[in-house]
C-alpha cells in the first residue's frame, strides 16, 4: 500500500484542492471542469479487499483536467514543486504536444503549478512554458526558476476557492488580445 510520502501519492493535495476548486466555480455557474481518469488495466487484484494491487498505464495521459469555462474550451495540468527549481522533466512531450494542438483548435492550455515550500500557486500559460522548452531543446537549463517566472500569473489566495485559477486564465485571456 502507498504511504502519504511515495510518489503514486504525491500532488494528490493539490489535486484535492482542485476538484473542490471546481466543485464551486461549476455551483456557482462559471465553469465546468473535469478530471481525466488515468486508463489502467489491473494485474493483480487483492481478493478479499477487491483493491488493484498491481496496474498498468494503458496509455500515456494527456492532461489532468479539461471541460470549459463561460464557453471557452480549457485543459490544464497540475503539478507541485518543493523548491526555487522546476524540472522539466517533469512535463512530458506528449503533453506539451496535446496542449498545443489543443489550443490550435480554440482552446486555453495551461499548468497549475503547486510551490509546496512557499504554499503559492501559479498559473504557468503554455506560452511562457514554450520558452522554458524551447530552451531546454537547444541545450540550455532543463528547468526553469521561480525568480524566471511573471510575477501576476502567481493566484492571489482568499478569492473564495482554494486554487483561484479563473484569474489566471482572465489575465492569460487578455494578454492573448
């Protein structure tokens, strides 16, 4: 069984903090977000607990979350990070290739960056992404630094939602115009 410190349990804090996030925002009319299930097909179930002891992913996932806020499409994905220092490793290309696809057809791609050490969230816009990957590709740092990042895409707390993303995506909304 996981403990709360392995890794198949890491960001599920953040993770919880979203789902209730989009719990409100869809109660309160502004948004409809899902999570995407990861698909697994079970090797090894416990018989008498009936719990999946041992899986495989049946695929690479794509994204987190996906649905639409006020009639603009959006998928997101989350991520925490305990330091300054955000691997990129920790992104992977078939993501970054679906979130430009997908905003090829209309849509908002983005990430929800959890900085666990300084309890801050930042909404980190594909494209400022893009310049950190495009980095990385021609042989500079594979990661990028809290000190790189813009500092109005950090989300203000105390906005009535645990993790205010709306506000991320209004600033991105507007810097696209």
């Amino acid at each position: 069984m996981a403990t709360w410190n392995s890794r198949g349990l890491r960001g599920s804090t953040l993770e919880e903090f979203i789902n209730r996030t989009n719990e409100k925002y869809l109660e309160n009319g502004l948004a409809l977000i899902q999570k995407v299930p990861t698909p697994i097909t079970p090797i090894n179930i416990d018989k008498e607990s009936r719990h999946i002891t041992l899986a495989y992913f049946e695929q690479k996932s794509t994204v987190d979350y996906i649905g639409a806020v006020q009639g603009i499409p959006v998928c997101f994905d989350a991520k925490e990070c305990r330091t300054d220092t955000f691997p990129l490793q920790n992104i992977h290309e078939h993501q970054v290739k679906f979130m430009e696809d997908f905003e090829k057809q209309g849509g908002v791609s983005f990430f929800l960056i959890s900085f666990t050490a300084r309890d801050e969230f930042y909404y980190l816009r594909l494209k400022k992404l893009m310049e950190f990957w495009v980095r990385a590709k021609e042989g500079g740092r594979k990661s990028f630094r809290y000190e790189e990042l813009e500092p109005d895409f950090f989300l203000e707390k105390g906005r009535g939602v645990l993790v205010p993303y709306l506000d991320g995506l209004q600033k991105d909304l507007l810097a696209r115009d």
